[in-house]
C-alpha cells in the first residue's frame, strides 16, 4: 500500500524521499517514474519539493529471487 509522507526539510528531492524510504531499491527509475505517476503536478513544483508537501511513495519493490551460486574451492 503506497503510504505518504510530508516534506519536512528543505532541499529534499523525489529521489532523497524514495532513497529514504527504500534504500538502493528505490533508487531506480522506475521507482521514481511511479512516484510521478502517483503525484501528479509535483514534478512542475522545481526539483526540489516545497516545504509541508504531502507526497505518495508507491509501493516498495517486491524481492527478486537470485538462483543459488555453486561455490567453487580452490583448495579441494
């Protein structure tokens, strides 16, 4: 469920709330094309978002699954 959040400092930027938010996941710009999407009018604001502005972060990217790594040992 995408939750919202308020602009709280200045200088913040879409990308610093989703970095916030989601870590390297939400450092993507995918991640940052849905929070536009959710937001719309925002990205006419300037870069940075004013003060007290009510923002939704979409929802956090779902885990990929990475197939399991064969170990190798030199020393077998």
């Amino acid at each position: 469920m995408p939750q919202t959040v308020t602009v709280q400092g200045r200088r913040i930027t879409l990308d610093l709330l989703l970095w916030r938010a989601y870590g390297r996941a939400g450092n993507t710009a995918a991640m940052l094309a849905a929070a536009l999407k959710l937001n719309p009018g925002l990205a006419g604001q300037g870069p940075e978002i004013p003060l007290r502005t009510r923002v939704t972060l979409p929802d956090p990217p779902r885990a990929t699954t990475r197939a399991p790594r064969k170990v190798v040992s030199l020393f077998d």
